[in-house]
C-alpha cells in the first residue's frame, strides 16, 4: 500500500515535519538528521497525504508554514516533547544479586545445573548458589532463598508452588536388560545404608525383600552410570534414566509411585525481585520439559 493511501499518523513523518519548520530547508534539515532530501521531502508528503493538509509553502528561499502547518507544528511539538520525556522515565531496576536454591543431589546434577544458562542469560546480574543436599535447608534461618523438594510441606510458614511431577522406572545396561527378559532374576543398583530410609531404597526394599544389591551409592546419579556400567538395575526418576547414554527401560513390576516436585519459599515481599524471578523461571524450566518427568505417561 503506497503513501498516499494512509490513515495513520507515522512519529516519523510528524519528527521531520518538526526539523523542517525549525531549519527551513530540504539540506539542512537532511543535514540535522543525518538522512537525504529525498527522504525529508516524501516524509513530508506523506505526512500532508495523512492529515489532508498543505503544511508548507514552497518558496525560493525555502519552506515556510501555512496557517495548517501552525496549526500541525503545536501538536507536534508536544508530540516531541512527550517522546523525551518517555524516554528519561525512569525504567525498572534491573534485578541483581544472590538467590540460593536448595535441592537433592539427583534434581541438581541431573536436571538443573546443566539448564541455568538460559536463566544466566536473562538476569546477567543474579548470582545463583546451588545446594546440593537432601536435607531441608531452613527457610526461615535464610540457609536457601529457594528449596526444591519431593513432597508437599508440612509447614504452613512457606510457599509452597508445584513444579512437576516425578515419575520413576526401571533402568539398566542393554545386556543386563537382556538377562531378565532371559528371565535371569533382578540384581539391583540402590542406596546405602546411610540413606535407606528414603523413599525408593524403602520401596525397592519392600517389593524386592530378597534381591540382591550389588551396588550402593548415596546419589541416585552415582547410581545411574553404575547401572550403565552393566552392574544392576537402578530405579530412577526419568529424567536421569531416560536421558543417560547406555540405560534402557526395563519393565518390572511394581510401579514406584510418583512424587510432586514443589519450590519452597518464605512468603516473599517486594523487595525479593531476584529470588521471585528465578522462582518463576524455574516453573517454566519444568514446564517446558514436563516430558522428561515421565514419558511413560505417569
């Protein structure tokens, strides 16, 4: 659609208008805005196509204003004047310094860590402090800014915001793999003594009471390469087993229950910029790869 079809006011058609009626010529108007007469001349056409008006008189001596070109260069002007004060409003501080996030050493090293960088690139200034513990930093005492866990909290002091939920599987090496559908009995991969409590050691220690555990290791992604390495069958949350070279699926019986993932935080006030984004960022992190929590459809 060529100019002269136009019905909307251009800011730029309107700065020329401007820079004209101030210099008076073609040259030195293209001069002060570092363009061509050309340009200056069909920005003024098209301004006077959009507000059917002649603004200017065309003379030996240069342009100089009609009645409606006085008219146009008061609104204009103020046009100018609101576009400079737009642009010395005051902008959002950007959001700087340190947010700790707390979480088990599975969802750290598998997951999170390889992921920051996105978040790197879009708050430059945030500092971030990974925690790598199964233990439950302390909110209130301020050890974590954030703490991601498997489970809901008992504790109404916090904020609690659903992340995902983790589904678990079966996993080992290909040739071990091949063994059971031989129907060789399972061997398996786990966690020591130190951490039998938690809840996959009691599940695999409830279901599987006789098998044995070949291999022991206090981190579910120690656990993992072990069961790559051919030495077991591991029972892992998907997004470690799904995604490490050289594990398979490996289809026993019973399922391990599903466990949400939720952020933790105090109730945050409006001082807390930073730990407020890297909360909502990493909601957006789970949700875009929910896929990788269970691809078997849990």
């Amino acid at each position: 659609m060529t100019d002269r079809f136009r019905t909307t006011l251009d800011w730029e058609d309107a700065r020329v208008f401007v820079a004209l009626a101030r210099h008076g010529s073609l040259s030195a108007t293209a001069r002060a805005l570092g363009v061509n007469h050309a340009t200056v001349a069909r920005r003024i056409t098209a301004l006077e196509t959009t507000l059917g008006a002649r603004l200017f008189d065309r003379r030996s001596d240069g342009y100089g204003l009609t009645a409606a070109g006085m008219d146009a260069l008061e609104a204009a002007e103020a046009m100018e004047k609101a576009a400079a004060r737009l642009a010395r409003a005051p902008r959002e501080p950007s959001l700087s310094g340190l947010v700790r996030i707390s979480a088990t050493p599975s969802l750290a090293d598998g997951f999170l860590v390889p992921r920051l960088g996105a978040l790197a690139a879009r708050y430059p200034a945030i500092d971030v402090e990974i925690i790598s513990e199964r233990r439950l930093a302390s909110l209130s005492r301020r050890e974590a800014d954030i703490a991601l866990r498997l489970g809901m909290p008992g504790d109404g002091a916090v904020v609690a915001r659903r992340l995902a939920t983790i589904g678990f599987g079966y996993y080992a090496a290909p040739a071990h793999a091949a063994t059971l559908a031989d129907g060789a009995a399972p061997v398996f991969v786990g966690f020591d003594a130190a951490n039998a409590h938690l809840p996959e050691a009691a599940f695999l220690a409830r279901h599987f009471p006789r098998a044995r555990l070949a291999f022991r290791a206090n981190s579910q992604f120690t656990q993992a390469q072990a069961a790559a390495a051919g030495l077991g069958v591991a029972l892992l949350p998907h997004f470690i087993g799904a995604t490490l070279p050289g594990l398979v699926p490996v289809a026993l019986a019973p399922a391990c229950p599903a466990r949400p993932l939720v952020a933790l935080t105090r109730p945050l006030q409006p001082e807390d910029g930073a730990v407020r984004a890297v909360r909502d960022a990493l909601a957006a992190l789970f949700a875009a790869e929910a896929g990788l929590f269970a691809p078997d459809g849990a």
